[in-house]
DNA sequence: CTATTTCGTCATGGCGCTTAACAAATTAGT
DNA sequence: ACTAATTTGTTAAGCGCCATGACGAAATAG
C-alpha cells in the first residue's frame, strides 16, 4: 500500500500514527527537503535558520539526506558575506525520479522529472484513443514509460513511482477509473494493466493539473479554483496547498453546474448545465464548426482571424462560465480563479465576458482571474510532480527503498 | 499549515513550529485529550492503545493533564473482565470552560460550557437589536458575559475563551464584523468594544453553527456542506473536519449564487440569486405575509394548517435552494447537506422540492440531505464548543495560563 | 488458595534535539 | 599585513521524551 501523494504535509494534524520521536525525524528530514527543494541551494545555516532547528540538528538530518542520495553538496558558496561561507547543498539530479503518464483522447504522454523538477526524459505517441478498449491502450502506455524509465536509468536516477492522468473521474483509491465518457471505459482498474513495478496512483487530469499550477505556477496562491476543459469541463479545488478531492473523489466537477435551470436537457439529468454552453461541442455547435481533431487550435485560429460567429460563441462560453463560477466564488471565496488546460489557449476570447460576469455577481469583492502558464502540459508535469513532491513529503520512506 | 482551520483563537501557536520534543509533547497531551474526551471515562492503558503509546508515557501524560486540572480521575473501574481494573479518566467538570454568545437579529445569548460539552450557565435578553448602534448593545452582551463568567466561577470553572456569534461576515482576523446587514453594522472590529478579560473570537453565525453540527450532531460525516438561513442565508463548508474560510473569512457564502442568472435584480449587483428565492423576505413576498416578529415561526405554523400560499412559497423556495446546492454538491462532493438553523424549522416543506431538484440534476450519485437537530441553538453552541476545542486541541497552551 | 491477567509505576536506555565550545574560512579595520 | 570580528560546520555533553522490561497491585478463573 502506498502513501497517499499530495496529501496533508506529514506535519499536518489529522494522521492517527503516534506521535513518536522517529516520527519527528521524518517530519523533520522532510522540511529539510521541502526547504532546499524551494529555496535554491541554501546552506545548513541557512536551512537550520528558516526551520528553526539549531545547525546542529540540520547537519545530522542533511549527512542522511546525502547518503540517501537524495541531497548533493555543490561545495562552498561564494561569499559575498562576512563569515565562513557555507557548502550550497541542493536536491539531488541523480536520485529518484517521478514518472508522469497522461492519457490524452488523442494521444499518450510520459514523462520523467527529476528532484529539482527538471524534465529529463519524455515520450509521446499521437493518436486517437476514442473508444479504443483499455488493453492496448494501456499497453502502449507501458511500453513508453518503459521507454522513459530506461531513459531515466540511463541518466543516472531510478523511478520512485507512477502516475497516470485520466480524461475522466477517478475513484478515490486512486486506481479505478468509475467514468471517462471520451475513451468509452467504465470502472477499470488500471492497476493490473500497468504491470510497471512501481508504485502507481492515478487521477483525474484535471486534478493534476491544478497541482501543476500549485507547484509550478509562477504566483499561484494556495487557495484557488482551477478550470481546465478538454472534452468536457474539469475542475479542482485546491484550499491552503490541498486538493480538495470530495467523498467520492468528484469534487471539482463544474460541468454540470446549472446555470440556466430550464435550459436544454442534459446527458446528466439535469438542465441547463454548464457544459451545455462552454463545452466543446455546444461551443462548436454555436460557432457553426463541424467535430474533428484539434477542435481547440481550429477555434482559436477562426477567433483570431476575427470570425465573429466563433468569437460570439466563444463570448457565450465565457458568460456561462462566469456564472457558474460565481456561484463557487461565493461558495469557496478562493483567491484567485486560474483558467488551463485546452481553455487557455482560448483565454482571450473567453475572459472579458466571464470576468465581467463574475465582477458584475461579485460585486466589489470579486476574485482575480489568471491564466495558466502551463496550458495542456499541466497534467503531465502534475503527474510527474506529484511523486516528486510525495518524496519531498517523507523523504524516509524513500531512504528505506534504497 | 499545522492549526485547524477552525481554530481561530488568538493563542493559536504560529504555523511553522519547528518540530521539536516540546511539540511532540504538546500534541500528545492534546491526543490524550481528544480521546478521553471523545470516547468516555476511559482508563489509561485504554487511552495508550487507542493513541498507540506505552502505558508508561501516557502515564506521565496523565499526570500532567491531572495536575492542570483538565483531566479528573473517577476511581477503579468496576469491570466483568479479568484482571486488576483501570482508574478511569474525564475530562475535568471543573476546569476551563468555553464562554459562547451569540449577537441575534432578536436576542441576545451567552452560555458557558465545560470540558464535557455541559451547559453550565445561560443567559439570554430578548428583543430587537436590528439597526441599534453597536455600542449599547454590546455593552448588554458584555453585561451578559459577566453574568454567565460570574455563574461559571461559582460552580468552579473558569472562563478559558469567548467567541461571539454574529450574524454577518467576519473577516479573517476573526475580530472585525465586515458587514451585518440587519444590524447594519460595518467595518466594525469588536475587540474593544467587548472589554471582557478573555480571548476574543468573533465568527459568522453559520460557521459556529456548522461546527456545531460537526461536533455534536447525531452522525454528522467530516464532510459535509451546512445550510442555514436566518435573514439571510448562510452556509459553510467543512472539508475533512474542517471548517473552510476562505480568502477573506466569506466561504460558505449560499446567498448570491446564481440560480436563474436573467432573474430579478438583487442588491448585491447581480441577477437572480438564491436569497431572492428563498431569503427570508422574498418567502414571506411570495407567501403573501407581511414581514414583522418571529416570521420563521409564521410560515411553519401557516404551513403546518396547510396554507397552499405559504407552502407553494416554501416549495419554490427548495427548488431554488436545490438548484443552488446543485452546484455546490458538484463542486464539492461532500458526504451531506446538512440543513440547519432556521431553516430545519420548515424543513417538512422544503425538502420535497429540495431534494427532487438535487436528486434530479446529480444523477444517481446525489447526496444525501439531513436536518438538523440542533435547529436554532447551534451557532451559541458552537461558539462555546470553538473554545473547548481550542482547549482540546492545545492542553499546554492552557496550562501556561495556569 | 494459586495461577493468570491486566493495570499503573519505576528504572533504564535510546533517540533526537539543544547547548556550548571549537576550528575553519572569510571580511573589516587599523 | 596583521588582528579582530563574524559566520559556518562539527563535536561532545546534556536533557527531554518515549520505549522497554520488570514489578507490585488488584481483579478473575479454576
């Protein structure tokens, strides 16, 4: 069984372990991590300082981190201080690495990426996987990240874990997918059909993408709601660093939010659901463009050669998602509202009607709306990220798989 | 983050302790604590297995929480098992207690609970405080206070917190009353204007009232979104035991959520929101009543002899509210819907229509919808439990303060 | 009445951090 | 250039806190 990722800190109450002295040295090894993972190369003085523990204590907890092969020394800093310089210590490129898997509707992606969040080896192959039963799917996955874990061994690091991101609900044992309407699978366990020996975890694409955008996005705060759409209309949740992830595992799903209750029935039961109007299809459909490939990069060309029929569908969108956001604006006060995946690249067709819509219903208060940096790649890196950061948060239970 | 979220109290310890043997201390005398007050007199080796330390340091645990008075020993236990009984242990019924009030649109309220959860003291004004100037009447609550302190005193506790109900928002720093439309009060910090010798705390009525419903409702889940409405409607949302704030201290905030976005223009800006269906004022419109004293009590009774106006109204009005709770059950994916406060009191009539609609638009998964049992009491409860818990969860903080 | 079981305590020990002192490496001052 | 001051990293001693193991106490089982 495998240690949850991404979970509460391990300094973070709500655990049932004892509260024991190698308890503390775990949690204490990995705020070490998580300081010079952070911080740049820092030296044990400055580490002892911003953790509060004497440069004694440090010195013991870095000498394991090192022999652990998960810090490195770089040797003395250049001093630009009075004093001894110190030895810049930083997170380790040759140690454990995490492995990344994305399972696109149209294509697959795996990734490596380093302690120091370096990608370091990737693999991609194109093409549709829209109603392609799982097995040779996800074979073909597992040859790429065995391509990948090849390639990662090569450069000097060993996979420390897997995980796969999904275009559908994941249930919350991080294994079984319950529902991904775009490649037609129904409650499957990927677990037995991704016999890398490694441990593996799997989620929602839209969950890790929000992950990225905690992780790696340029000011993200701690608290904000992300929205990515691909085919239907992702959403996560992330409160004080935390991915909110709901009884069943669902939380964050926005595309059936109501925003016009006697709109069109919906596949879902209800009316007027989101999706009814910022969904691919219906935005496709307002727009006057027929299904294919690459939906996304198509609307965004016509928008930007000025098509106002796709820009008058784009604005829709951005209307309907305003009011479905502000109805979790008001639930959730997040501090900001972080716009990625496909949507990105339409930001700027669908942003001024939905931050009018959401200043307009906020009033004054409102929420800050961004834009992803990351754009579709977010669910990978979050992927990758995410067992890099599971060694961050108990960089013991690391040391003891060699 | 290492604080519950809900523990606002001014002594809570900064975030980023360094973790340290003291620290490890501290949160095992607060485990002891939970678990003794959580499951009854228990004896010490029942505690050490439960917590999963040895008899001997729970021992030492013990003794300290016994000499500060937070823990009280029963005597022998009288057992049909073999061997020789244990001693067993309450959490002490005169120690710290936990001082609630509560600022109503109609009363004033203050009560002292004990480490058990008891009641030990009350003390409610009645009449109007609606548009009074904050001065005199928090001049009555502080009367109130000293009452109930002084009742406390005499049966041997004493007052280890204070944390005020009000019916509004609350900024973060949990002393300033940003807005309280039926007092009109604004921008109002309470600190000095309740010159009670205590630790201050001020939060919204409806998130004490869903930590109300966290801590002593009958089944209540750890996650779960509270519903309540007093002129307003207010709500909460509680994330794995945790009540969520938000940015601003304004989470939970039901009110304005979009339900029908093309709908009747609301004060707040926007169009349609859910207090224009089922705000107590629009309730009363739609039923026909005149507004006036008690109007809660009205439409139960008019509804409870069958007024087709006034039930129809309450039909609308959980059809609005199920339209609104769509969303959010969709964003968050709680375990429940609690409906509470004023609202449990008309619960025959608006669940029907509540639960159809929710039931309707979330397909199958759902969620489930209780009432509850705590009604109109939760917040003054919940403020007082606020300061048990802080009690709870920090024993040493209190034991420096002798 | 004895054997067994469980509880609470005590003495001992180990682990992990702190304190204090020191050598090493740099800058600042004369 | 040389000394004083400053900062780093290490080492040894010490203390706090929990684990271990043994013990007497108090109950039941036979």
């Amino acid at each position: 069984m495998t240690a949850p990722l991404h979970e509460a800190h391990p300094s973070s109450p709500g655990r049932r372990l004892p509260d024991t002295q190698q308890g503390m040295r775990r949690r204490n090894l990995a705020r070490v991590m998580h300081t010079v993972s952070a911080e740049g190369p820092l030296s044990r003085a400055a580490v002892a300082s911003r953790i509060g523990l004497t440069r004694a204590a440090v010195s013991t907890l870095v000498d394991e981190l090192i022999r652990t092969g998960l810090l490195e020394e770089l040797g003395p800093e250049r001093p630009g201080r009075v004093g001894r310089p110190g030895s810049a210590l930083t997170v380790s490129g040759r140690g454990p690495a995490g492995i990344g898997a994305e399972i696109g509707v149209d294509h697959l992606a795996v990734c490596a990426v380093d302690l120091r969040g370096a990608v370091r080896a990737r693999a991609v192959r194109h093409g549709t996987n829209r109603g392609r039963p799982p097995q040779p799917v996800l074979g073909e996955l597992t040859a790429l990240v065995g391509q990948v874990v090849a390639e990662a061994e090569r450069e000097g690091l060993w996979p420390a874990g897997l995980a796969v991101a999904v275009p559908g609900l994941v249930a919350r044992d991080a294994r079984t997918v319950v529902r991904a309407p775009n490649l037609d699978w129904h409650d499957l366990d990927l677990g037995p059909l991704i016999p890398a020996r490694l441990p593996l975890t799997v989620d929602n694409e839209a969950n890790f993408g929000s992950l990225a955008e905690l992780w790696l996005g340029e000011a993200t705060p701690r608290d904000f709601l992300h929205v990515s759409a691909e085919i239907g209309i992702g959403g996560a949740v992330v409160v004080d660093g935390r991915l909110l992830r709901g009884t069943h595992g669902f939380a964050g799903e926005l595309g059936h939010v109501p925003v016009r209750p006697d709109g069109p029935e919906c596949a879902c039961g209800g009316r007027g659901c989101l999706e009814q109007y910022a969904g691919e299809e219906a935005v496709l459909r307002a727009a006057g463009l027929p299904p294919g490939q690459d939906r996304v990069g198509l609307l965004a060309e016509r928008a930007a050669q000025g098509d106002t029929e796709v820009r008058d569908a784009l604005g829709e969108a951005g209307t309907a998602l305003g009011i479905a956001l502000t109805g979790a604006v008001n639930l959730l006060d997040p501090q900001a509202v972080v716009v990625g995946g496909a949507l990105a690249a339409l930001a700027p067709w669908l942003l001024p009607s939905l931050e009018r819509e959401l200043a307009r219903r906020t009033a004054g208060r409102g929420c800050a709306v961004a834009v992803s940096r990351l754009g579709p790649e977010g669910p990978l890196l979050g992927a990758a990220h995410s067992v890099v950061r599971a060694v961050l948060d108990d960089p013991a239970a690391v040391a003891e798989r060699v």
